[in-house]
C-alpha cells in the first residue's frame, strides 16, 4: 500500500493547477446531459462535472478527497470565463 503524505497530496495538487492553466484553454468542452465532455489527448473523451472526472487521475488519486484532477480544475476555469460560474 502506498501512503501519500500531505506534503506529497499538496505537490501533486500544484502540478494539476499549473496542468489545468496551461493546457485549459485548449481543450475542448461539450456541454452533455451528464455534465461536460472533453476530447483527450488521444482521441477519447472523460465526462467533468465540478464534482469529479472519469479520468484515471481523479477516479485513482482525487476521489474521496479535496483534490481535483486538471480537467475538473480546467472546466471550472472554463465556466468562469464563459460567465456560467
């Protein structure tokens, strides 16, 4: 088992702001009656809400905790810019 300390929760939390900044204006959201959609990298797509993602990021490290992964992160960017939020 693999325990991660606040100190670590805390670094990797920074990494997916700065992630969720820089890559955030690219991406692509669809509006979809499960939340939002955004087109991946390779080709898939993940449903956001501002709850949670189905990322592998937020289904293994951010569920069941404050942490959000990039796109939660970059969708709520999103609705702030477009005025939804």
């Amino acid at each position: 088992m693999v325990t991660i300390t606040n100190e670590t929760a805390a670094r990797e939390q920074e990494v997916r702001v700065t992630r969720a900044v820089s890559e955030g204006g690219e991406m692509v959201w669809t509006k979809t009656a499960a939340g939002w959609s955004v087109e991946t990298a390779s080709g898939g797509h993940y449903v956001v809400s501002r709850d949670g993602c189905t990322c592998p990021d937020h289904q293994y490290r951010c569920a069941g905790t404050s942490r959000r992964c990039k796109h939660v992160l970059a969708l709520a960017l999103y609705l702030v810019r477009k005025g939804l939020l």
